[in-house]
C-alpha cells in the first residue's frame, strides 16, 4: 500500500511522545541544510565520517525509555519492581552499560551474552538467564557468576539439581511457565500460546512444584511468562496477571519460599504511522493495576515484579543510514532503488515481513513526489527493504534513512554474500563515538582454514 506524505518532516517526534511511539529518535530535528540531524549529529555528516550503512544509536531515546519504565513501575505497582533489558534486542558492551547505568538488570539467552553483560559491569544478581537449551557449560557458568537462572524445561531442572549440590549456596532459580494466552501478532514471535517451544507445560504445574521442595540445593525465585513480541492489546498483559499471581500462591502452598513474577516483556513500538502502540507508561499501568488486583484478591502482598522490555527500550532509539546507489524502473509496474546495504544488516523485512518507512537524510523538506521499493544488494529477490515507499525525487549519492532500527537487526545481522557488518555510532549533543566497528574483508577471513590437503 503507498502511503503518500508530504515531506519527511512528518516522520519527526511528536513532542511529550513516549519512545516508542515515535517513528524517529526523541533528538531528530532538521538542521539549516534541509538534513535530518540526530543527537545533533547531522546524518549525512555521519556517513561521511563513517562509512555507510550505519547504525545511529541516540542515547537520550535510549535512557528516556530506561527512565519511564522505572518511574511507571514505581507509581503504578504496590510492590518492588525491577526492569530488565531484553539484550537478544540488541546486546553490545555500551548498550548494556548504558541501561545498567539507568538502575536496570538484563536478560541474557547465551554465554556471550551473559559475558558481554557482566563486561559492561552488570550485577550478577541482576542478570536472568534465559533459554530453552541452555548447554551445560552455559548453567555452570551461570552458577559460578551467581546469575538467576530462568529454567525451561525438565532436562534443565534435572541438570541444575545436580550441579547445585556442587556449590555452597543455593542456585537462585525462576521458572518459565506457558500461560496458554494468544495474542494478535507474528506466528513466529507469539510465545505464550500453549504449542510453544517455551516453557514448562502447565498441566504439569503441582508435579514440579513437588519436584523443587526436594531440591534444598534450589532456590525458587518465582515464575515467569511471556507472551509474544511486538503487542498492541492490552488485555492479554492483564490476563497473565490473573494466572501468574495464581501460580505464585499456589507454589507457596506447596511450601515453596518465592518471592517474584515476571511477566515477560512485548510492548509494541511504532515503525510506521500504521502502528497505534501504548505508551510505555499506560502499558506498565495496565500491567501493574491488573496485578494489584489479583494480588488482592489472593490476599496476598505484591510480590517484586520483574518486566523484560526489549524492542520498547532500543528499537526506537536507533536509525540506519544508507547511501543510494542504481535505480531501475520497470514500466508500468515499480521503480526500484538499490541501497549499500538490505538484509544482511536488517533481516527482518523478509523474515516477518515487517514494514518499516524510509527518508531522504539530505532532503528533509523536498515534496514526497514518487513511489518506490528500496531494494538491498544482495544476490536474492526478496532482499527488498521497502515496498512502495513515497520519497522525494532520488538520485544516486542520497542519503537514505530507515527508521526503528535497533531492536533485531544488528543482533540478527549475517554476513551473507560475504559483506560485513556495518559500524554503529552512539550520538548524544553533538557527539558521535564509534560503539562497534565496522567488519573488515579481514574480520571474514579471520576464521577461515584451508585443510593441509587442498593446499597440495
């Protein structure tokens, strides 16, 4: 579908606008040049200095997203509360420093997202450890660092029960439950629906709990659910409420001492005019309201709620520049542009076949006269950014910006076709400083071997 606009102004932020519900970085403002400038960093001049693509990271979006989750929890809920990052979004030493920095913890999936975690300066006990196949290694050394251990399945439990009588205090231990709670998003984000490859099954609740009174070596935290990505509603939030306060007395009347529920993460963000996202204010307020509620209802104090945004927190924060290269019009049908990067360094498009919307850095207040796909450099039809974007009229050296690109694609970044990596920048008041750097042909040679055979 085109969506007409009449310049690129309208994609700037909306004043008093929560993170991410703005299409473009809280600091994007038009320079005297007619250029897009963020953290008042002129694009262009970036790119320039740079190298294109490049990731622009805008670290007042970054924290002003970090500060509203904790200040709703704060005047919403009627307990303790404990944001933590959901670095699969996007982990990287500075940007766990940044949000560690900002009072949060961080969720990792991975040893070297655990490591990177701790580099940055991350309190192991403010680290949850997250996974439906967590190798032995990766439990050993979460329990060497004194990380909380968020456990999937059986075979699990099983292998921390026994690694636990190994070490002197008890492993600190939550446990991810499938609420069997849909909602309205990608089939291949949806976490929460019973046919998931997450979680312990429910039906088999009592029988873990039973499980865990035996295992003195344990310490059960609490519970934990999540129930997609990418969400708009707000009733399913409220439902888990309902059905995690639930399990939590219900574990206490197997004996269990737990003391937390974390209810996951999945605020949506806005990445075209399309998208109606809450606030992260009115989401936090939803969630917290709804577990007061049942909380009451049980009679019980509100346990420390742990919340685990992720996409809400960077994806907004975060721009891609490219620079425009070949054009071709097909009669009748599409003009096509090609940029200097495309899947390799946003796989999302076609993945999930997300939407996302496009600018022209360097010409801000030009008249949006034309409609074109944005199509990558890569060797595959379907390496299409954009379909039917509306731009200004384009030429060959423009500055092509796509917004709301933090969350999921420098972290699901390839190098396929053999191109590197792009550099990513992190701007604030004028200020850009390398956060990583750019791959070279070097870096994708480093780990190549010629067996001693071929070379004869």
């Amino acid at each position: 579908m085109t969506v007409m606009v009449s310049t690129a102004r309208q994609y700037l932020p909306e004043l008093n606008g929560s993170p991410n519900q703005q299409i473009l970085p809280l600091t994007a403002t038009v320079n005297d040049r007619d250029g897009l400038e963020i953290g008042g960093c002129a694009v262009t001049d970036l790119v320039q200095k740079f190298g294109s693509p490049l990731y622009i990271l805008d670290e007042d979006t970054l924290r002003a997203a970090c500060r509203e989750y904790q200040q709703a929890w704060q005047k919403y809920y009627n307990g303790s509360s404990l944001p933590i990052y959901a670095s699969k979004a996007w982990n990287c030493l500075a940007i766990c420093h940044m949000v560690i920095a900002e009072g949060m913890g961080i969720d990792v999936v991975s040893e070297g997202e655990l490591r990177t975690a701790l580099q940055a300066g991350a309190q192991p006990d403010r680290i949850y450890f997250h996974g439906n196949n967590k190798s032995r290694a990766e439990l050993e050394l979460a329990i060497a660092e004194g990380c909380n251990i968020v456990v999937d399945n059986w075979l699990e439990i099983e292998t921390l029960a026994e690694l636990a009588v190994k070490v002197v205090r008890p492993v600190p231990v939550m446990l991810r439950l499938t609420p069997g709670i849909e909602c309205h998003t990608h089939e291949y984000i949806r976490t929460g629906h019973l046919d998931s490859k997450f979680g312990f099954d429910p039906t088999r609740i009592e029988e873990l709990f039973k499980y865990l009174v035996t295992k003195p070596h344990l310490h059960c935290l609490g519970v934990h659910a999540h129930i997609g990505s990418q969400i708009f509603e707000q009733q399913p939030h409220q439902d888990l409420a309902e059905v995690m306060v639930g399990w939590f007395t219900k574990a206490q009347s197997f004996g269990l001492n737990i003391s937390e529920i974390n209810v996951g993460g999945g605020l949506g963000v806005k990445y075209t005019e399309l998208d109606d996202p809450q606030s992260i204010d009115t989401w936090v307020q939803g969630v917290a309201t709804a577990l007061n509620q049942a909380c009451a209802a049980a009679q019980i104090e509100p346990p420390k709620v742990i919340s685990e945004p992720g996409r809400s927190l960077i994806a907004n924060a975060c721009v891609t520049a490219y620079q425009v290269g070949s054009s071709k019009e097909v009669p009748g049908i599409r003009k096509y542009i090609a940029v200097d990067g495309g899947m390799s360094d946003n796989p999302r498009p076609i993945t999930y076949q997300s939407l996302y919307r496009c600018l022209l850095a360097n010409k801000m207040s030009a008249p949006c006269t034309e409609t074109i796909t944005v199509a990558g450099k890569h060797c595959e039809s379907g390496d299409v950014l954009i379909k039917d974007a509306s731009l200004p009229a384009t030429a060959a050296g423009d500055i092509l910006v796509v917004p709301v690109t933090g969350a999921y694609n420098y972290s699901m970044a390839s190098n396929y076709n053999r191109i590197t990596r792009p550099a990513a920048v992190l701007v604030q008041d004028g200020s850009a400083e390398i956060m990583i750097d750019r791959e070279t042909w070097q870096d994708l040679l480093r780990f190549d071997r010629l067996p001693a055979r071929l070379q004869q």
